[in-house]
C-alpha cells in the first residue's frame, strides 16, 4: 500500500489559516431572512469554541435597562399567575427581577412594591405584635396557631408603636389566660437599631443568648424583629438584585397607558418603584409614546421599558421617545395564540436579533419577551443580542408563583394563563384559575379592579372580547430558590462551552464573527433531541 502524505499534526493551526471562512455562519448570515425566513430558537445552534476556564468563572451580569445591571439575565414577567410579591422578592434575592403584574387593584400593586422595597433578607418585617391590654390567651392563640410566642409589645399594639417589651412562652407558663400581657411581659430587652447588618445582629443574638431581637428607630419605636432560629436558617444571596445607594432590592412593576394608570403610576413611585414596565402586546402606538414622555418629565429618575416590539421600525419611535430598555416578543408566549389569530408577530430569534441589534447602537437593552423553555433558549436568546430574558410558563409552577397547586390528571400542577385569554380578560371565577386554584388573595384581588388584561390587547372598549391566549396549567417546578440556580448554572456551563467568559464577551464575539451558528433541518432537530431509547427520565438538575 502507498503511504499517504498526512501533514504533520504540528501543523494543525497553521492549516486552519487557510480555510477563507471559518466553520458555521455569522449571526448576520444566519439572520438573513431573506434566505430562509424567520427563526425560533430552536432552529439554530452556537458551535463550541474553547474551553481554558471554569464554568464558576463565568458571569452573566446583564443591564436591563440604560441604568441598571443586574447580576443575572432572568426577568419573572407581569402576569397574574406569575408575579406578585412573593415572586419579585425571590427573584432579585436571586439576581434577577420580578415585573409585578396590573391585573389587580393601584393599592395592591403598590403593597407589593412596597413589600419588596422593605424586604430586608432574614429580618421579619410584619411581625405578629400585641399590647400591653391584650391578654395571655391571646399569646397562647397565636402559640397554638403560628406554633411560636416570642411577641413584641408595642403601646398601641402595633408594628411602627413604641416597644414596651416582650412575652415569650416562658413568661405565660403558669398564668391565668386572662393575665394582662402588661403585668407578664419582659421589660429588660436587648434590642438593635434599624439599619444594622445581619452579620452584626447575629452577633448581638449570639452573645444576648435571647430567641428574639426587636428592631428599633430611634424614638424607639418596633421596626422590625429578628428571630435566633430564622438566623439559623437564613441563606445568603450573593447575587440579590439591590440598588447600589440604599441597598434595598430593586422593585418592577407593570402599567398600561390610559390615564388612570398615571394614578397608578404615581402610587407605585411613592411605594418605591425602580423600573416600569409599559404593558402591550403591541407596543407602537401613540399610547406608549405620550407614556414614555410623561413619566420622563414626572418621575425622571425611573426607567421606563416599552414594548412589546418585534421590529426596528417599531422600536425606533420608542428609543426616540425615550424609552430606557425594550420588551421584544409578539406571538411566542407559551400561552399565545396571537399569531394564530391576529396574523401578526414573528419568530422569536428573528425578532430578538432585529430589534437588539438596532437598539444596542442606541444603548438600548432589549429583554426577550416569551418562547424560553429551556437554559439553551436563555443562552441564545443573550447570544442574538438581548440582555435578559422574560419568562412566564418557565416560572409559572414554582412555589413562588401565586397560586396553589392542584392535581391535574395525577400530575401536580399550578393554573398559568395569558393575560389575553378570555379567563384574564373577564377576571370572573372560572373553572380554570378559580379560587381554588389561583388562591382566595389573588382571586379576589383579581376581582376586585378595573380589567388591565383588557388594555393590554386594546380590547376595553370591544364588545366581542377576541382572546389572544390560553388558559391551563404547568406542571410543579419546586421552588424558585432552587430552578434559577440551576438556570444561573446550566447558562455558566454553556458559556464555557461556547468558550466565553461573560455576556459582554458573548455579543462582542457574536458580532465580529468570531463565534459562529449552524441552521438547524428538521431532522437535526430529531437528533438534537433524546431519540431512540424505548423509556427515560429527564431529571434537570440536582
Ligand atoms: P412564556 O414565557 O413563553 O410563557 O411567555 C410569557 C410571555 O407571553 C409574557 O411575558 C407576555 O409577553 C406574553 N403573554 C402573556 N399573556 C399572553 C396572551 O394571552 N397572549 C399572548 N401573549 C401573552
């Protein structure tokens, strides 16, 4: 057999040099719509570069919008079966942003900005408190109910009251229920003033050797309280979404564009809003535009998202009217059926890298709007230009979602539904979310305002309401604290994979090329996916 002349391996990169293009296509090439149409996610891939760092080192810090950076991309979205206090206050403990849904009354809304605003982790900022008229039965009530009796005493009985002491379980041992709480209490307390770091009082507790610590101002007055066995648990969040000057979590909210949500509005900066959001499905209009324009002149120091957009021309008059970040999306919500029946939208991946690539030259980031099903989405998504992603159906069975869970065909499950289903835009009891399902509080705050799902598809003054989403349920997800680690991880992994180091290095790579993309056929996709086997489990994360 004749000896075929290989080049020698030492040569490998040498050669390489002589290939005019490198392997896949540029992100320009791959968003040529003229060629191929519109693109999903799931109609591309990245290819892999090198690897010479560890997935722990890589960072995703994002800005969301002109003015804010955020630790991690991931943005919880205004719906009212995913956002409301409880959601927003894990996902900026997190590193992300929970946009609180409108879909419920100016007050509410503002209470859970609120509640966000004044969220300090491990501190207990609406104690259970009593006064000195009440008596032990009460305490042994609470005991008997909430399971724990280290009360505060204020003098009228209420947090924000002058602390008097406090009646733990001890103090009531061997009284008469009918005791005065004023005769049993402790009056020699150990307390801490407002403002003071975790670090520093658990050391007070420490030392103290007490269950409780009040919180007080400096008229002393009960602020807050801190308990010795919730120090215990409490977990740290190097991530927490805070603002730089007074260190409390950022807090979002969503808004329409009628004049009463000026009103709102105004109620939602008094709570402590960061950021607004400007709610539509479609975001072009003169509505957002003379929006955009009146916050700026009344509330300057807030950042405004418009959308949802899917096309520069769209974008353009928003950037123009001086929107601080975009919401791109139109039709790909898991729950959407926008496209179906309007006839308008586009695919997602198109739709991020158009608007993105127009609105980053104005410093304009973009937040992907609906379509994220999996970490890979998330990766491509921030890989087309986008700086964060918003994400409903992903987040709408975690146990910080509202609602309870039920069972669905021996499955466990929590109701989600558009904000343009039929269920939302009536806001009545149905049999999908009901009470039941969507929880006695949010359904009977739902009930209880003006319909903002309406306003979001222009239908309020419709006689015949034309539903633009669905309503059902997603299966249980366990608890955010757990799901975004794990999407915070799966991006860090397929960073390194990719072979960049931080969301900056990602775009910049992107865009001169360096890091290239495959189209995917139908039957790549078959193969991308588990193929093959007779059954499996498909376990996430651990
Ligand atoms: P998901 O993450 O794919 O479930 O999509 C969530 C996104 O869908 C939201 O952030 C909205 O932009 C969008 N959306 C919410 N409700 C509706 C609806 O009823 N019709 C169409 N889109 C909706």
């Amino acid at each position: 057999m004749a000896a075929q002349n290989y080049l020698p391996p030492s040569q490998a990169l040498q050669v390489l040099q002589e290939y005019e293009h490198q392997d896949g296509l540029s992100v320009q090439d791959l968003m040529n719509s003229k060629i191929h149409g519109g693109l999903t996610y799931n109609d591309f891939l990245l290819l892999p570069g090198r690897i010479d760092f560890a997935a722990s080192d890589v960072t995703v810090e994002s800005k969301i919008t002109r003015n804010i950076t955020l630790n991690t991309p991931f943005v919880s979205s205004p719906m009212d079966t995913v956002t409301e206090g409880r959601m927003a206050i894990s996902m900026a403990l997190l590193g992300g942003i929970g946009v609180i849904h409108h879909n419920q009354s100016a007050t509410s809304q503002a209470a859970m900005v609120r509640a966000v605003k004044r969220y300090e982790n491990g501190f207990i900022t609406s104690p259970v408190v009593l006064g000195p008229n009440h008596r032990v039965k009460e305490v042994l009530d609470i005991k008997a109910m909430q399971g724990f009796a280290g009360i505060p005493i204020t003098e009228d009985g209420n947090l924000g009251s002058k602390l008097l002491g406090i009646v733990t379980s001890r103090d009531i041992q061997f009284e008469d229920p009918n005791t005065l709480l004023s005769s049993v209490m402790t009056t020699s307390l150990v307390t801490a003033q407002e403002g003071i770091t975790l670090k520093e009082a658990n050391a007070i507790l420490r030392t103290s050797k007490k269950g409780k610590l009040p919180i007080i101002d400096g008229g002393g007055n009960l602020k807050s309280l801190l308990s010795r066995s919730d120090l215990l648990k409490t977990q740290s969040y190097p991530l927490a979404s805070k603002r730089p000057d007074s260190k409390q979590l950022y807090a979002a909210a969503a808004i329409g564009t009628r004049p009463a949500d000026r009103d709102r509005l105004a109620d939602l900066v008094e709570a402590g809003l960061d950021i607004v959001i400007l709610d539509s499905s479609q975001g072009n209009s003169i509505y957002q535009e003379e929006m955009i324009q009146w916050i700026k002149a009344n509330f300057p120091q807030l950042e405004v998202i418009a959308g949802n957009v899917v096309t520069r021309e769209q974008a353009a008059r928003l950037i123009a009217a001086g929107a601080d970040g975009l919401r791109v999306g139109m039709g790909s919500g898991s729950i959407c059926i926008t496209q179906e029946v309007m006839a308008v939208g586009r695919p997602q991946a198109t739709a991020v890298y158009s608007v993105s690539e127009f609105a980053n030259r104005f410093g304009v980031p973009v937040i992907a709007d609906g379509g994220i099903s999996n970490v890979g989405h998330v990766v491509k998504a921030l890989a087309l230009g986008a700086s964060a992603v918003m994400m409903g159906g992903l987040l709408a069975g975690t146990t910080e979602a509202p609602g309870e869970y039920f069972y669905h065909e021996g499955v466990r499950v929590k109701a989600y539904r558009g904000m343009g289903s039929l269920e939302a835009m009536e806001q009545k009891d149905h049999t999908t979310p009901s009470k039941d399902k969507l929880g006695p509080k949010t359904a009977t705050m739902a009930a209880n305002h003006e319909n903002a799902a309406t306003t979001r598809y222009f239908s309020e003054s419709s006689t015949v309401k034309v539903a633009q989403g669905v309503s059902g349920d997603v299966q249980d997800k366990g608890s955010v604290k757990a799901f975004l680690p794990y999407l915070y991880a799966g991006v860090q992994h397929s960073f390194q994979d990719i072979g960049v180091r931080s969301t900056r290095e990602l775009k910049e790579k992107v865009i001169s090329g360096t890091i290239r993309f495959e189209l995917r056929t139908a039957s790549a996709q078959v193969e991308g996916g588990v193929h093959g086997l007779n059954s499996y489990t498909k376990r996430l994360y651990a």
